[in-house]
C-alpha cells in the first residue's frame, strides 16, 4: 500500500498525536480493593489479565510489540515481553527496547519544573513574563477558535502552575481548529514529530527551529482561552522547557540529564537516539484500514537527527526500564535505590491536584478527575500516556508503578490507554482477594 494513502482524514497530524488525552488510570484503579494488597506483594503472583491483554495484541498481529513494566513500593519490577521490535524482524523486544513516548514526556517535564519550585528558582504562581518577558502583555481570541484579530487583553498572567495543568489559555495544533490552528502551522508552533517520510500533512510541516524562537513566536500568537479558567490540552509543557532554561541557567535537554536521568540511572531516555542505540529501537506503525504500515522504521526514524528543539511535551524517546526508573523514584517520593533526586515535598506536591480554583474542567477530557505537574492526578494516582500508545502510572494508593510500551499510531485505533490499566486493576483485584 502506497504512503500517499496517509493523507487520509483519520491519519492528519491532529489524529496522530493527540495520544497522552485518553489516559485513564487512576479512573481505573478507583474501587480496586486495596486493602490486602501487601499480601500479594510478598507472593508469587502472576499479572494473568495484563499478560492476556498482551498475547491477543501481538499474537494476533495487531501490533508489533509490547513491552510491560510492573513494580511495588522500591522493589525490581516484573517485565512481560511479547514481539519483534519490527514486524518481520528477529530481535525480540524487552525492557531496554526504545519508545517514542511522545505526551510521556510531560510528566518528566513538570517534575523537573517542581524540582526549581523546590530549590526556590521557580514560584508555583509566579508570572513566567518575569522570566519570558515576551508574556508580559497577552491578547485573547474572543471566541475561541475564531478570529485571531478580533482580541481582548488577558486578564490575568500566565502563571507557571498554569503552564503545569494546561490552564495557561494556550492553544494546540492537535487540538485547535481554524485560524488559530493555521497560525500554529504557518509559524512553526509544532512541537512535535513523526517521520522523515513525505506524508502530507504531517512531515511537510515544520517546527521554528530553538526553544527560545519557539517561545518568542509563541508569544506573539493570541491566547485561546483566558488564563487559569479551563483546562485546556496545550503546549504548555513545551513552553515550560524554556522557563525551566531561564530559572535554571542550563539548557532544557542538560537540565533534564543531569537532573533527573542520571540520577535516577535513565541511561536509555533520548530527544535524540543515538546511532549506537538503533539496534533496540522500535519502529512505530500507522494503523490504517486494520493494517499496520511502517511509519517511522527504525534504521530512518526522524528520532535519528537532532530536533528542532527538545520538546518537553512530546519529544522523548525511552525504555520500560527507564520510565520504571522514573516511575520509582516518584514512588520513593524522590528517593531511589538510596539515592534522592528529588525531595518529598516536591514529589508530593507535584503528583498533586494543582489546578487553579478558578479553572473548570467540565466538557474537558479530564472532568471530574484532578491534574498535577504534567499528569491526571486521580484517585491516588498520576500518570498519563503517549500519542503512539504508551503509558504509565503510579499509583499511591497500592504502591504500584505500571508501564506500558507499544508503537502504533493514532493511538485511538486500539484503547490501550483504556486497557492497560483497567487490566491492571483486575489483577489487583484478584491478588486482594476480591
């Protein structure tokens, strides 16, 4: 089948990467019986309905691969593997195989921010024109989606809690329409990527190449919603990658290295895949008509040349055993292996609902449900998931942290967002007895 078929409607940029939205996790889990659960950690136990889920994808070839990763409190997490890192190909996937993690990528993002707020370089609800002087003085579309001349002065400043929990009035070129939307495109506003291959409408645009044009020509388009009232899916964690630059004095992709994957022994966790890594990387198909089609292979991933800018909302590349890593260092509560990354206070407050009192979320993809720093924060748990089918969560409540890996796009062709953690619950519910 030919790549020109891509241009069909379900396969548009807006559909491919909107992915992370769906995560339900802490939905999921709400009602799982928990009470008997440190019971179960102690015993032979077996993630009988998370392995199924596994064996039906791949073994029915509607996936490549998928790649588990499931872990209590501080201890080594249990790995279940089934496929090819290609289809047709011998090298079987497992823990330290590469993902595009795509909306993934948030959660780390918003704890590197928290990590500033603790150290006192960063304020919760400090205005970012004090340190992005360009916000200063934002307009707001009055209706939203509609003219982008006809404006109205924001009413408030973006605040970095804001930029956190998506609340900050920014738009999306995933989510918005019109416009807005072709402003977006025209001027680069595209923090994200998907393939060398020329697919219309997706690899014919291009991002503003630095992370400080990014914000400069962000800041020059209007607002789609007033600040701090609604929550709205945005760029804002793409945009908090040049605050956390500003307030840190390093750059975005340096402050993250040093800060968190180092630490916290994520050696696996890239904007960039290195040449000597291609060997486990994954590729990522689209699904079209049933078929999975190579999207990005490999050997020629995009992910294989430099970005146009590190992006903190969609841009990295990792591993089960890497996001695990991070996932275990936000159940230590910043502690890992001994080893702090971060305090607890900043943890806690991080994997909290911080969204502003004056933000609503009814109609959204999170009503009813909270949001902390780059997640859905629910029912003691935070996570959220990626546009090519991944996703993660801890789960306070059972000391659980759960992974899952897989490449497909868009990611609502199958409802692993949905699936994964609903299977995780009904194990849960069968190691307490339930």
């Amino acid at each position: 089948m030919a790549f020109r078929e891509f241009d069909a409607p379900q396969i548009s940029r807006r559909a491919l990467l909107r992915g992370g939205a769906w995560l339900t996790a802490g939905a999921a889990l709400a009602g799982a019986p928990m009470g008997r659960l440190a019971l179960a950690r102690d015993t032979d136990v077996s993630w009988r309905n998370v392995g199924t889920m596994i064996d039906k994808y791949v073994g029915e070839r509607k996936l490549a691969n998928m790649v588990a990763a499931l872990g209590w409190g501080q201890a080594e997490p249990t790995y279940m593997a089934r496929g090819n890192l290609a289809l047709g190909g011998e090298t079987r996937a497992g823990a330290d195989s590469l993902y595009r993690i795509y909306s993934m990528t948030k959660p780390i993002t918003g704890m590197a921010a928290m990590m500033l707020i603790d150290d006192g370089k960063l304020g919760l609800d400090q205005p970012i024109a004090e340190l992005l002087p360009a916000f200063s003085k934002m307009m707001v579309q009055k209706t939203y989606d509609g003219s982008v001349t006809d404006l109205v002065p924001a009413e408030r400043p973006i605040t970095v809690r804001h930029l956190l929990t998506h609340t900050a009035g920014l738009g999306y070129n995933i989510v918005q329409k019109g416009p807005i939307s072709a402003q977006y495109t025209k001027y680069g506003i595209l923090p994200g990527q998907v393939s060398r291959m020329p697919i219309p409408g997706i690899s014919d645009a291009q991002s503003v190449r630095g992370l400080d044009k990014f914000a400069n020509t962000l800041a020059r388009m209007p607002l789609v919603l007033q600040p701090g009232t609604r929550w709205s899916y945005s760029v804002g964690l793409d945009l908090m990658g040049r605050v956390i630059e500003v307030a840190s004095g390093k750059k975005f992709d340096t402050f993250l290295r040093e800060a968190i994957f180092e630490p916290a022994g994520m050696n696996s966790t890239f904007f960039r895949v290195p040449e000597s890594e291609i060997g486990r990387f994954t590729t990522n198909y689209g699904i079209l008509g049933g078929s999975m089609l190579p999207l990005d292979p490999a050997d020629s991933s995009i992910y294989l040349d430099d970005p146009a800018f590190p992006f903190g909302g969609a841009g990295l590349v990792s591993s089960a055993h890497d996001y695990d890593r991070f996932l275990k260092m936000l159940l230590g509560y910043g502690a890992i292996d001994g080893k702090r990354v971060m305090s607890e206070a900043a943890v806690k407050l991080g994997t909290s609902n911080l969204l502003p009192e004056t933000a609503t979320t009814k109609g959204t993809w999170i009503e009813g449900q909270g949001f902390g720093a780059g997640g859905r924060v629910t029912d003691g748990a935070y996570g959220w998931g990626g546009a090519a089918g991944t996703v993660a969560f801890v789960s306070y409540k059972a000391g659980l942290r759960a992974t899952m890996m897989t490449q497909y796009m868009p990611s609502e062709a199958y409802p692993i967002h949905e699936a994964f953690p609903k299977a995780v619950r009904a194990d849960l519910a069968v190691m307490a007895g339930a």
